[in-house]
C-alpha cells in the first residue's frame, strides 16, 4: 500500500476532534471555493493527515504543493481571528486549472474534483505518477479517504447475457427530479433499473445486434467519505 490503511482507520476513529469553522473572505466570485474548502475543512481524518503533517514530511515538490497549501491553511483555522482568504490557493490553482480562480463564477462540484484529482495525483508522484500501477493507485490516502467503486450491470433482455462493468468514483451525483425528496429517494432513483430502447438500444455482444436491454447502477464498494453532489438543476 501507498498509504498504510491501518493508518487511516486510526485517523478516521480519532476522538479528540474540537476544530472549529473559521470564516473565509470571498475573493470576488470566489463562494464556490470557500464551500468546498469549508467541506473538506470538516472531513475529519483529511484533517488529522493535514496536521500531523503526514505529506509534507517526505514531500519532494519544487514548486508550489497543493497538499502543503493545505495543511498550512488547517494549520491557520486552528486559531481564532479575522476571516481567511484563499487568494494563495485559488491563484496556484490556475496553474493547475487556467480556467480555475480567475475571478469567475466556476462549479463548486468541478473545483472539489479539480482538488481532489491534484492531491491524488501529487499522492502518486512520488511513487512514478500514473506508471504506478492501478490497483496500488487505490492505496493512497486521498484514495481510502474519498475513493470507492460503482457497478454498471447491464442485462440482454434477448439472451440474458449480463455484462458488468466497474469504475473507480470519488464522489456520486445524483439528480434531483420527480418524486425525489429525501437523500434516500434520490440514492433509490440513482440504483433503479434504467431500460435501453429505440434509439437507445444497447449492443450485444452474444446476440451481435442492437437488443432491448435493461442497466442498472449499485455502488459496489462505498468510500469511507461518501461526497455526494445534487444536481438540483429541476
């Protein structure tokens, strides 16, 4: 493993947590980074890695270092006083993202996985980047943290030839529409069974031909923080 997971269980158990929210300044068009910000502030064993300076012992960086960044942000939170400004975050993640912390009004759910991707990422360099291979990809700690695996079965309702397939998540969106009123309703909508017809017809490969067929998704291996977006756009 990458990271210890025994490690993270000892984060992700730890008792003594009485760290407070602090105010961030809104640098123009910045309250879609002070949200997610505030978010991952109050996600407990990302925390406890930040301020036992788990990544910064051994980091190697040359340059500017997101995960640096942050644990001297958390660092800050820990004391009280005026509010804080994320100008230092916003104007490195330009380089990341130049369409990022330019002063515009961005998705606050494309900046988390804009974040989250680069802390995975400087998880893995130094370890050969993504030459590392993909299973041990799934050992760091921003991994055991936020990452977790969805199923996509999708069923031949000509031959019942059933096909599954699986992708690596960090986050779920679900919609918001219809009869959806509660976080358990849109989780119910989000693993119903969705039919494949007309212009939608799903290819077999046994039948080797455009077929009715029916899809279903489940979350084969939920993450430890389950990040769950809502697309409220009904």
């Amino acid at each position: 493993m990458l990271f210890p997971y025994e490690d993270f269980v000892r984060f992700f158990r730890y008792e003594a947590f009485n760290f407070l929210p602090r105010g961030l300044v809104n640098c123009g068009n910045s309250c879609y980074a002070n949200s997610v910000l505030q978010c991952l502030t109050s996600t407990k064993p990302l925390i406890i890695y930040l301020l036992r300076r788990s990544h910064s012992k051994s980091c190697g960086a040359r340059s500017w270092c997101l995960i640096c960044e942050l644990e001297h942000h958390v660092f800050l939170l820990r004391d009280n006083g005026d509010p804080l400004s994320l100008s230092r975050i916003l104007s490195n993640m330009r380089v990341v993202n130049n369409k990022m912390g330019d002063g515009s009004q961005e998705d606050a759910h494309e900046f988390l996985r804009l974040l989250v991707t680069s802390m995975q990422s400087i998880c893995l360099d130094g370890f050969g980047g993504e030459s590392v291979d993909p299973k041990l990809q799934e050992t760091t700690f921003i991994q055991h943290t936020f990452g977790g695996q969805l199923r996509s079965k999708v069923k031949c309702l000509r031959c019942n030839r059933e096909s599954d397939r699986y992708e690596n998540i960090m986050d779920l969106t679900l919609e918001i529409y219809g009869w959806v009123e509660s976080l358990e309703d849109a989780l119910t909508q989000f693993t119903s069974p969705e039919d494949l017809d007309g212009e939608n017809m799903y290819r077999c490969a046994r039948c080797a031909a455009y077929v009715r067929a029916q899809k279903q998704l489940a979350i084969q291996e939920a993450p430890n923080i389950l990040t769950i977006v809502l697309k409220r756009f009904q």
